[in-house]
C-alpha cells in the first residue's frame, strides 16, 4: 500500500461505516479521521452515534470534539483541519481513514468549495414573500428554468437552498453549478480510495430504528436537557435530528413517543438525500451489502 494512501468510508446514516472504518484501522495500522458535521460538537454524544470511548480505545479519532454547540462550524473549517490531521497521519507512517456521512464536508476537502457572493437580506426578504404569495414550488421553478442541475439536487419545499441558488443567480448572472464548476480543485498529495456504502432504503431503515432505540436506551433525552440546562437549546445544533424532537417533547410538544417515531421518520428522510448525495461522489468501491474487511483490507494493502 502506498504510504500516501487516504481511505474514506461514506454513506447513509446506520449503514455500519464506523465499524468497517474501525475494522480497516485495526487492520491496517489506520487512525480514523470523522467526517460527520454533528460530531464536531462537544457533549453532542449519543444522538450523533459518536465512538464511544471503547472504539476510540481501539484506534485514534480525529476531528471530533472541535467547539461548543453555540459556535458556528463549516465545511471548509472541516476541511483545513482534516489536511492537518491527514498530514500528521502520515508523518507517523499510518494510514487515515475518514468515516463519516456528511457529504459537503468530503467535497470541501476533495474538490473545495467555491468563493460565493456574499448574502443580500433584501433578495432573501424579496424570496420569502414571493414564497408566501406564490408558494415555494414557484420559486424551485424558476429555478428550473435558470439551473435544472441545482434544481435536481433541491426539494421543491426547501426555501432555504432554492432562494440561495437563486440569490447566487441575481448577484452574479452565473448560476450556482457554473461556479462550482469553475472552482479551483486543491491538489492532494495523497492518493484518495473511496468506498461508498449505498443499501437500499429498506434496509436501512431497520437499521436506523434499532439505532435510534438504542440511543433511547442509553441517555439520548437526558443528554439533550443537559444540553438545553446548559444554554443550548435555541442554537443550529440543537436542530440537529433527534435533538430537535427531543426538545419539541421537553417544550411539551409532542409526547416522548411522537419524538421518538418523528425522529426515526426524519432519520429516514435525511438517509434517502444522502444516499442521493452519494451517488453523484465519484468511487472507487461501491457496495451494496456490508464489504467483508479482511477482504477490503488485503486488497488495499496490495495496492500501490
């Protein structure tokens, strides 16, 4: 195997990347670098499925940890810090191996991710009021019409990410795939193995629910009032899956077994965008069924 050599493990939530990642890192003399935009948040344990201390035992864990949940966090942050980890990987002779399912942060450290406009309140006052007579569907339309390829990629009800597009549209005239396109890629010194874990939605949605019976199981509502105790309970994370049921049933909402059954539906949703997300990540390996790691990891280790 080249000493150079990054291996990245993606893929839907549930779909067993941390222990094939641990798996590989045991076999291969590998240190695990977590790719996940949830982890990097302190106290935001069990709900985000972090490696507990057991796994971090059996290898070294980067990347997890990085700030409060009331910081904000990107994915070129994410990225800058990876090359950094990865790096000092190498430099001790090991292998890195990124686990995760955040899809923007993998594409910020493979591709990078272009310089866009900066934000115009009054184009995004102008869009919500045109969602509000017009309806959102309206306004994905329009952008049909001005970029299909970033229309494909958005759900017709998501306002956010349409009038963003849009936005990036007006201010420049070059639609938002254009200037991802034309972005400059960073050149990695490092050869890329990528394995894409992509089942079916029906497998995984058993998968999701046993995981998030578990997290029921070991704390997962205590660590979101502990959360909330502590002055979190109006930040982004705290919207995160789980987290924003949770709170919704502690604010007197929805019952514990609403948040439970919304959160394991919203789990769902957010498996099947990213097995959609995935499939555009170009891939050396992609499998439809658990990869067998003793298998995996000879084949890597007679690569060049």
């Amino acid at each position: 195997m080249r000493a150079s050599m990054v291996i990245a493990i993606l893929g839907p939530t549930a779909s067993g990347k941390s222990e094939l990642g641990l798996a590989l890192a045991e076999r291969l003399s590998g240190e695990i670098v977590c790719c996940d935009s949830v982890q990097v948040y302190r106290g935001m344990d069990i709900g985000t499925g972090k490696p507990t201390r057991a796994e971090q035992a059996r290898c070294p864990h980067h990347l997890l940890d990085l700030v409060d949940p009331g910081e904000p966090f990107h994915a070129a942050a994410w990225a800058g810090q990876a090359r950094v980890a990865i790096d000092d990987i190498h430099a001790r002779r090991r292998i890195p191996i990124i686990v995760g399912g955040t899809g923007l942060y993998f594409r910020a450290l493979r591709g990078g991710l272009f310089d866009a406009p900066a934000s115009d309140p009054a184009i995004r006052a102008r869009h919500h009021a045109e969602a509000a007579a017009l309806g959102i569907p309206a306004l994905h339309r329009r952008l049909q019409e001005i970029d299909p390829e970033a229309a494909a990629q958005i759900r017709p009800g998501d306002l956010v990410r349409t009038s963003r597009a849009l936005e990036v549209y007006e201010q420049t005239g070059t639609s938002i795939s254009e200037l991802r396109r034309r972005a400059a890629r960073p050149s990695l010194p490092w050869r890329l193995f990528v394995v894409i874990l992509d089942y079916p939605l029906d497998k995984l949605r058993p998968l999701i629910h046993s995981r998030v019976e578990r997290m029921m199981a070991t704390g997962f509502l205590a660590e979101v009032e502990a959360l909330r105790a502590a002055g979190f309970g109006q930040t982004r994370a705290l919207a995160s899956l789980g987290y924003k049921q949770l709170g919704q049933h502690l604010d007197g909402l929805l019952t514990l077994p609403e948040a439970v059954a919304q959160t394991k539906s919203a789990t769902s949703a957010y498996a099947r965008r990213q097995r959609t997300w995935f499939r555009r990540e170009p891939d050396d390996l992609r499998a439809s069924a658990p990869p067998d790691p003793d298998a995996l990891a000879c084949d890597l280790s007679t690569r060049p």
